[in-house]
C-alpha cells in the first residue's frame, strides 16, 4: 500500500469531517484566470452535495456563471503529523429560486447561530433571500489526506 492510500480518509470519515468543519474555501475562477478563494460556511448533504449561498452580484457568483468549475477545501492541523484535509472538485450550479434560498439561509441559521427553524426566522430572511444565490456543488473528485495514520516518528 503506498502512503497516499494510507493516510487518505474513508467516506464515513470524509462525511464527519465536512460534518465538524466550520469553514469551506470556495476557489472559482476569477474573469483574467486566477483562481479566488473565499472562506465560506456550508451545509454538507448526504448524497455528497455541498451548499452554500451568497449574493447574486458578489465575483464569485459571476465567476461560477462564466465557469461552474471549482474547487473546495476543508483542513486542520498545525505540525506535518497533524495535517488533515478534504479537497473536492466539483461543478457548480447556482440556483435562483428564492424559496430554496430561504431553505439554505435557514439552514445556515440553524447551524451558525444555533436558531431554531421558525416562521419568524424566515420572515426576517425572507428580503436577505431576495438578494442572493444558492450554490449547489456536485463533487466530481475528493483527494484527503489524514497524516495522523501513519502514526508517530514517520516524519
């Protein structure tokens, strides 16, 4: 087995990672090439779909319209032997519909601010809603890497 397999994370482990992180970056690809990443909260989904939201006129939203490429990353660790990450290529779909943005704010919500779901939460998300997107990514690739498994004094 070499080292990459080694260290790389299961699926179930992948899922409670997406499932503790706080913070996704988003890279897309800005209008004269360079990648721009922006530190993003999210909602990780069971079929592997990553959302989030943002406002219909930000750069990244122009960016995914012009190129739904893109890439996220979740990591930790502060020495090598602790270096754990989660990095998905994905497409991006951006979705209008400001009723499931409304969905995806409440979400938000709930797991940022620890709010309860409630009509009230809504009504007051409801013009926040009218502004912005959601971002649906669909995973095409996952690399992970978990250097905690190779145990002590590999490095």
């Amino acid at each position: 087995m070499n080292r990459r397999d080694q260290i790389a994370l299961t699926p179930d482990e992948q899922r409670s990672y997406l499932d503790s992180a706080h913070t996704i970056i988003l890279a897309t690809n800005g209008p004269k090439g360079h990648p721009q990443l922006t530190a993003m909260w999210f909602i990780p989904e069971r079929d592997g779909t990553i959302l989030m939201t943002t406002f219909a006129k930000s750069q990244k939203t122009k960016n995914l319209e012009r190129d739904p490429r893109c890439t996220l990353l979740v990591e930790s660790g502060r020495t090598y032997p602790e270096l754990k990450g989660l990095m998905i290529t994905g497409r991006a779909d951006l979705v209008r519909d400001t009723e499931k943005v409304l969905d995806m704010l409440e979400r938000v919500n709930v797991k940022y601010n620890g709010l309860e779901p409630s009509v009230s939460l809504r009504d007051a998300l409801r013009g926040q809603a009218s502004k912005r997107v959601l971002v649906r990514i669909t995973p095409i690739k996952t690399s992970s890497w978990d250097h905690s498994k190779l145990g002590a004094g590999v490095y």
